[in-house]
C-alpha cells in the first residue's frame, strides 16, 4: 500500500477551513438552543392549558355543589 499524500495548507486555507467550521459549530449550537427553548414552551403552554382545565373543573362542581 503506498503512503498517503500529506497535504499542506496555506495561512490562507488554513483560516477559511476554521471559519467553516466554526460556522459549522455555530449552526449546531443554534439548533440546540432552539429545540430546548421550544420545549421550555412546549411545556408552560401545556401546564397552563391543564392548570385552567382543572380549575374549570373544580369550579363547576363547586357550583353544582350549590345547586
């Protein structure tokens, strides 16, 4: 099996290849951050709709209570 060709970069190579992924890395933390904070509402709009079925419902069989 031959050796493998060792590439060099150049500065200028270098310093695009770095960018990219930082880009890269950046583009992903994104992503996380998103997806998490979607789920912190996901989840206070869910607990605010069953808080206010609840309540609903405790206040009409305490109106029925009454009746």
């Amino acid at each position: 099996m031959p050796p493998r060709k060792v590439v060099q970069q150049t500065p200028e190579t270098a310093v695009i290849t770095a960018k990219i992924e930082d880009l890269r890395k950046s583009i992903t933390l994104i992503g996380k951050d998103s997806r998490f904070a979607s789920g912190l509402w996901v989840g206070f709009v869910k607990g605010m709709a069953i808080g206010l079925f609840v309540s609903l419902v405790l206040a009409g069989l305490k109106v029925m209570a009454w009746v």
